[in-house]
C-alpha cells in the first residue's frame, strides 16, 4: 500500500470513529455563537458556566451510556437525582458531616440503580417500562421523604464542589474535575475491561453472549448499578448547586441524558457508543443553550429546539441502522 493509500485509511479509519461528528458539530456550533455575539459568548464567566452547567448531564451520560450500550434504556435518572439531593440534604440536616451526606447520597443513588438493575434482570420486562415506573415511583418517595417540600440544610462542604472559589487555583469549579475523571474512568471501563466487553455483547446479541457463557442478569444488575452510581454523583453536585433537597428538581432531566448519548454517537439498538461521544453530546446541548440564551431566544424556542435535536439524533440513529 502506497503512503497516500495509507494515509487515507488512516482518515478514513479517524473520521468512522463515533465522536468524532459531535465534535465538529461541538466546534461548529460554539464558532457560530461566538460570531454572533462575541462580546459575552467569549468571555471566561460563560465558558465557567457552561462547564459547570455540563456536569450533571454529564456524570449521568456517563452511567447511561452503559446502559444503553447493554441494550437499555433508564427514564428514571431525572428522579434518582432528585432523591439523591433530598437524602442528601436529609443526612446534612440531621448534622452529619459532608462527607457522610455526600456518601449518603450516592449510595442512595447506587440503590435506585440496583432496584432498576434486580428489576429489568429478573422480571424480564422491558427496560423502558421498568424503569418508567420507577420513575414516577422514586418520584413519589423523594416527595414522601421531603414532606412535599424543599429541605433547607447546611451545605458547607459541599456547595464549593459547584462553585468558583476567587483564591482557588482551579480555573472551574472541582465538580467539573470530578464530571471528567468519571467520564475517564467509565471510558476505560467500557473500553478495556473484562466487564465493558460484556456489556458491548450483550447489547449487540443477548443470545450470542448468552452463548459465550456471559451471565446476562449479572451484567444487567451491575450496569444499572453503576448507571444509579452515577446519578448519585450528580446529585451531590445538584444539591451542591441548589444547597436544597429538592423534590421536583431535574424534571426532565433523562432526555437531556439520552439525547446527549445519542448524539455522541450510541445506539439505542445496543452495542455502540461511548462515553467520550456522550461528554461531547452534553456539552453540545449546553452550549446550544448558553448561545441560545445569550441570542436572547425565549426559553419555550429553546425547549422546542432540544425536542427537535432529540428527534434528529434518534433519526439518525435510525438511519445508521437501516443503512
């Protein structure tokens, strides 16, 4: 093979790779809007914010994209979040320190994912209705435990983990830190190990796994483990935003996470996807947001441009598969 032959395999080869179009889209779209408005879409306070707009997303994209890789779904991540802070905001509330709170929190997220994860393997029930039940019924236990209101808690500690410190030497907040070395730890996971293997084959053939002597139920249960594991970050890094345990909060919250792993390039036929595409789907969707605020774009355009970005990336998805 000649060397420019080689070198167009090797483009070829980069180009294939599924994140890499939510990256030019990515750069595309913050080109378009520092054009358009320059003198704020530019300055470091909006790149701050967007960072730190990205983290919840993010962290949740992290454990959804195994999920869905598996060959899953989980609409119930926008309620695990809201749980997570009300058990969080609960633990400070009782004087425990934020370090217990905070493990309190995730653990009640590792929890909620296990529910889903026991529930999907030994029920053989669609993951889709599943985890819309526990969507509404974790709902229903976050508002019971709040008493159907928020909960005032001290929250120091734990709101510096979203917040700019001007003495700090860090140029955003440790959650978004926290966000990547997540993002890391579940790209080497899927990527490298014995269990992300597994996971890539049963979401692309359940029966050839089963084959193969993968225990399904067993990657199942640990996936949607991880994925509550996840949401469980996230929500300390909510209740580090709000500084309440909010019962209502994050509404919504699982179709910004699903576009986001769509986007970056997963399937929701299973098997494909990966969590640096989903990191780059999450922060494409937050800085169409921040452009689409600092345009002056009333909040109702934007909530019709995200349903229209989510309908596009499931098309496309669509279309992948046809073809």
């Amino acid at each position: 093979m000649s060397a420019p032959q080689g070198l167009e395999a090797r483009a070829r080869s980069f180009l294939a790779q599924p994140w890499v179009g939510p990256l030019v889209a990515l750069v595309s779209v913050y080109v378009l809007f520092a054009v358009l408005t320059p003198e704020t879409f530019l300055r470091g306070i909006a790149l701050e914010t967007m960072a730190r707009h990205t983290v919840v997303v993010a962290l949740c994209a992290v454990g959804m994209t195994l999920v869905i890789v598996q060959g899953g779904i989980d609409l119930s991540v926008g309620s695990v979040v809201a749980l997570v802070t009300v058990v969080t905001a609960s633990a400070a509330r009782a004087g425990h320190g934020p370090l217990v709170a905070a493990l309190a929190g995730m653990a009640a997220g590792a929890l909620c994912g296990a529910l889903n994860g026991a529930l999907v393997a030994t029920l053989k029930i669609t993951p889709f209705i599943v985890t819309l039940g526990t969507m509404s019924g974790l709902r229903g236990l976050a508002k019971g435990l709040a008493d159907e209101q928020k909960i005032d808690a001290d929250a120091r500690g734990l709101d510096g983990l979203m917040m700019s410190d001007e003495a700090s030497v860090l140029p955003v907040p440790p959650g978004v830190f926290i966000a990547l070395a997540a993002a890391v730890a579940g790209a080497v996971l899927l990527a490298f190990s014995r269990f992300g293997r597994h996971v890539v084959a049963t979401g692309s053939s359940p029966a050839t796994a089963r084959l193969s002597g993968i225990s399904i139920p067993r990657v199942t249960f640990l996936t949607y483990a991880l994925a509550g594991l996840m949401a469980g970050v996230a929500g300390v890094m909510e209740f580090s935003t709000l500084t309440v345990g909010d019962p209502t909060d994050s509404l919504g919250l699982e179709l910004e996470v699903i576009a986001a792993v769509v986007i970056g390039g997963g399937s929701l036929f299973g098997g494909q996807g990966s969590v640096a595409g989903s990191l780059l789907g999450a922060m494409l969707m937050t800085v169409i947001a921040t452009g689409a605020t600092h345009l002056g774009i009333a909040n109702w355009i934007q909530e019709i441009l995200t349903g229209a970005i989510i309908v596009v990336a499931v098309t496309v998805d669509r279309w992948r598969h046809v073809a």
